[in-house]
C-alpha cells in the first residue's frame, strides 16, 4: 500500500470483503489485509444456507441482519457473476423435517413476509427421517461458499482495492484515543480508519495488541465447525434438508454437503474420526442414495462464537478510529451484506437500514 487507504480492514474473510466492497462502492479507498489466505477460515468451511436455523428459536437482532441480507444478495450475486466468477446463489428451498414449534415457526415466517407451506408426504420419498410438523421454505436460497469468495475477491481486484494476503498484524500505534498506524509482517501502514474484521480472531487480536483496552475487548471465541462432502449426481436431491441440528446442502453440480459439529476446542482445527462417523451416519441414513456415492472430502472451520450469537457490529467507544465488524457465529454469510451496509452506514454517518444498538460493544451479546 503505497497511499493511506481511508479505511483499512484487518480480515479477508466474507465480513471483511463484503464491508471492504460496501465501502468502495461509496467511494472510499480500500485496503485489506489478511494473515493468510483470502476467506481461507470459517467463511469458506461452512455451509452456504441464506437462512439462520430455525431463526423463530434466535434472538431478533439475528434475524434483522439476515433478512436484511436476504434482500441484498440477488443483486449482489447477480453482480458478481457479472463481473468475475459465478458464486452458484441457488433458491433451492430448505425443508426443516421437524419442527415441535411448528405456530412459532409459522407466525414468524407471516411476520417477515417468508413464503411457507406444510411439506407433504411428497418430500420423503427420498429421505429416512420421522417427519415432525415438517416446513418447506421455497424461497430459501444458498450460496457455494467458496465460489462466493473467490467472486468477491476477484471483484474487489478488479475494483482496484488493495489486499495484501499473508501478511499478519503484530503492533497497534495509539495516542490520543487515535490509532496512528499498525506494524505487520510486512511492514508499518499509516492509519485514518481501522476495521477488526477477523472472525474467530477478533477478540484475541484486540486483547493482544490494545491490552489497556481489556474490558472493551469483543466476546468471541471459536467454535469448531466439521463438514462432509459427498460426490453425488445433480438430481441426488433437489433441495437443503435440516433435520434436528443437522444439514444437507445439495450443489449445483451434485455434490452434497453435510453438517456439521459445534464444538468448543479452541483455535484447534483438526478433524476426527467420531465427527466423520457421526456426519457421515446422519447422512447415509436420512439420504439412503448416498450409499452409491463416495465421501470425498472432510474439513473443520471455525466460527466466531458469541454468547447468543449476536455479532459485533460498532464504533469503539473510546478508539476514535477503530471500529468492530465480527462474531457472526455461524451465520456470516447468512448476515454478512446487511452486517457490511451497517458497518459502513455507522462510518459514513449514513442511516441505518436496521436498528443498531443489538450490535453494539457495550450490548449482551
């Protein structure tokens, strides 16, 4: 970075570029950088569902950020595709095979304008499963994760904005309640504004490198996420199932997802054999036509945990030019456009599409 960006963010990951591309679009020069890959950790290992799960049983501030977004992402994906990769938004529907909070669910779905219908026998005659007041949402969508990623990437290069990858932030200079500059791996940048956008990491690199600040520090910590993926034929299944706590995600090209664990274990992101048994036993017995496919791939992630899941989206109250856009939990692509239109309408002084006083630092979150 050769000219002081008007706004810096700390993390490549979907928050980070989709509040670096936010940003942009309102004119400011951009920079992000990122300690290793761009959108390497939680937001390329999850499962790509635009709806939180059963969003009737979360606390509302989860569901303003995600149907906000739901409004955003066709023109986004849309303009994506357009301009440098395809990231596969897909309104496949999702069919939630159990739910004993069926008027909760449905008085929810009427409240936000989310079409509904019970799910008849119809849709079992694939799957292994005890139905339980089961709800087909048709117009829930996906995206393919990675590709969303890689087309938001390739998007901002084309745009002009800077992201420098592998390279880690080590030092934050303060003085009069200002950030002056940040020293990383490789080298000193001056600073005007400064985003913490990085994930699970947030709240480690906070107390790290602002230690007089600890009681300001954001409540994050990782929650370990493990996934599968099965090498299925398009038409496998045309739709997302949850049943329980648990998830298939059918690509475009077949390929089938399942999910996934929430375990707490640190920044440790090794897989294990008991979670590979467990997904893959799920997943073999509610989609018994997988048994003709082979399981190609395993992976873990690690998600940005809050207490309840609320992320945090503000201006630090005492750091002038700090600001906070992390601990999404499990839901970052699900929140991640709304989530980025807030933090840049607190910067901008723009109003607020949604309330924002759920997000705040000084909020239970």
């Amino acid at each position: 970075m050769t000219l002081t960006p008007d706004i810096t963010v700390i993390g490549g990951g979907i928050i980070g570029l989709l509040t670096a591309r936010e940003l942009f679009l309102a004119g400011a020069k951009v920079a992000i950088i990122e300690k290793n890959e761009i959108g390497r950790e939680a937001s390329w290992a999850g499962g790509g569902i635009l709806l939180p799960l059963y969003p009737w049983r979360q606390p509302e501030a989860i569901s303003s950020l995600a149907l906000q977004s739901l409004k955003l992402y066709p023109a986004l994906t849309a303009q994506l595709k357009a301009s440098s990769i395809d990231p596969e938004w897909n309104p496949c529907g999702l069919l939630m095979t159990k739910n004993p909070d069926f008027d909760q669910a449905i008085a929810w779905c009427g409240t936000h304008h989310i079409d509904y219908k019970k799910a008849g026998n119809e849709f079992f005659n694939l799957l292994n499963t005890h139905p339980d007041q089961p709800l087909w949402l048709p117009g829930i969508a996906q995206a393919r994760n990675p590709r969303l990623i890689k087309a938001l990437k390739q998007d901002l290069v084309n745009k002009g904005v800077a992201i420098l990858e592998h390279c880690e932030l080590t030092d934050i200079s303060v003085a009069n309640k200002r950030i002056l500059d940040i020293k990383t791996s490789s080298g000193r940048f001056t600073i005007n504004r400064l985003i913490l956008s990085a994930g699970a990491w947030t709240g480690q690199l906070f107390r790290r490198l602002l230690p007089i600040l600890q009681d300001q520090a954001p409540q994050i910590a990782p929650v370990k996420g493990q996934m599968l993926l099965f090498d299925a034929k398009p038409g496998t299944l045309p739709f997302m199932v949850l049943d329980d706590d648990q998830y298939l995600i059918p690509r475009l090209d077949g390929k089938i997802l399942a999910g996934s664990t929430v375990e707490q274990n640190g920044f440790n992101k090794t897989t294990s054999a008991e979670a590979k048994d467990r997904l893959s036993a799920f997943a073999l017995n509610l989609l018994p036509a997988l048994t003709n496919f082979p399981l190609t791939r395993h992976w873990a992630g690690l998600r940005p945990g809050t207490e309840h899941g609320i992320p945090y989206i503000d201006r630090h109250p005492e750091i002038s030019n700090l600001y906070i856009n992390a601990g999404h939990f499990r839901n970052g692509l699900v929140m991640g456009p709304a989530s980025a239109q807030l933090m840049a309408d607190l910067i901008l002084n723009r109003p607020t599409s949604i309330a924002p006083e759920p997000y705040k630092l000084s909020s239970p979150h």
